[in-house]
C-alpha cells in the first residue's frame, strides 16, 4: 500500500502551501504499480556532455475505477499518503488549545473504515455502487478540503465531512426548479 513517489510529492507540496486539491481516485498509483514504467525508460547517449532519457513504449493510462476492490485499494493508498504528508502539528477546531496531527492516521483510517463499511450495507448493483461510492467520497473530500483551506486540521476536516453526509447535511444541495410545459403559465 505504498504510494508512489509522485503523490507523496503531490500531497507534499499541496499541505504545505494549504491548497489542497481533490485528486480523482483513479491517478492513485502505489510504488509497486509505477515500477514496472521506471524499468521501461531508456537512455541514450547523444555527445559526450549530453544524454536523453526516453520511454520506449507508449506511458501506461490511468487505470479506470471498475469495481469497489479498485476503488478501496486506491481510496486506501490516498488515505495512507495524507497520513504519511499530514504530520505536522495543527490547532485543533475541536478541541480548542489543543494541537493535533494535521493528517491523523486513526482519521484518514477511519474515514477509509466508514467508506468500506458503506460498501458492505448498500444493496446496490456492483457498478452503480461504484459509481455512487466514487461520488460520494468526492463530494467528502471536496467539503474536507474546503474545511482545510479554512484552517481545520485535515483528518478532522474528513471527520466532519463525513458527519454531515452521515446526517444528511449537505453543503452543496442540489436546486430544484419546477419545470413549465411550453404554452402553459401557472401564475393566477
């Protein structure tokens, strides 16, 4: 469940600055996945100062969220960067005068539970319960990363985010406008 060299980085540089982004499930790649495409690069002398490092074949695409183990075991690996990126020490929302983690691993760990176990209880056909798990766990993490850009610690950001879906809170509720039939007017 390592992640590759390339999202720790991402993650890195997105805390750091505070900016986090919301990165689709299916450009999580573990360090296992990316190996195979280093031992593939291909290395050519030109002069004796000058060499070009190229790809012989065609860059393996992002491989598309099909069923729930793809999107658990991606979901898994993001959960375990911002754990791995998320150490540095933040003002609790919480718990006023209290500092914690910023990306606590019992947190990320169990926000990955909750949407495991949400998985487990929806009677669903397996692709639309995919496909709802993909959203929903999208619409989370973008409510999180709006708390985070805020000041709350990330892993409690997901905590309340995942509360409201929980409760049936949402920030970004859907507006529903009745719909006319061309020639009719419903005003008295």
């Amino acid at each position: 469940v390592t992640p590759c060299d390339t999202l720790i980085a991402r993650v890195f540089r997105e805390m750091k600055r505070g900016q986090l982004s919301v990165i689709p499930l299916i450009k999580i790649k573990t360090l296992a996945q990316t190996a195979p495409i280093m031992q593939a690069v291909k290395k050519q002398r030109i002069s004796e100062t000058l060499s070009i490092t190229y790809q012989d074949s065609e860059e393996s695409s992002s491989e598309p969220i099909e069923n729930i183990a793809s999107f658990l075991r991606a979901h898994k690996v993001l959960m375990y960067t911002y754990a791995m990126v998320g150490t540095q020490e933040k003002d609790s929302k919480r718990e006023p005068g209290n500092k914690v983690r910023d990306a606590d691993l019992s947190d990320c760990m169990n926000y990955h539970e909750f949407c495991h176990s949400q998985c487990l209880v929806h009677p669903t056909p397996p692709q639309a319960l995919t496909r709802w798990m993909v959203d929903r766990d999208h619409q989370t993490r973008v409510q999180a990363r709006q708390l985070h850009s805020e000041g709350s610690p990330f892993g409690e950001a997901l905590r309340e985010s995942r509360e409201q879906a929980v409760t049936g809170r949402r920030t970004t509720e859907p507006t529903l406008q009745p719909q006319r039939s061309a020639g009719t007017d419903t005003t008295p």
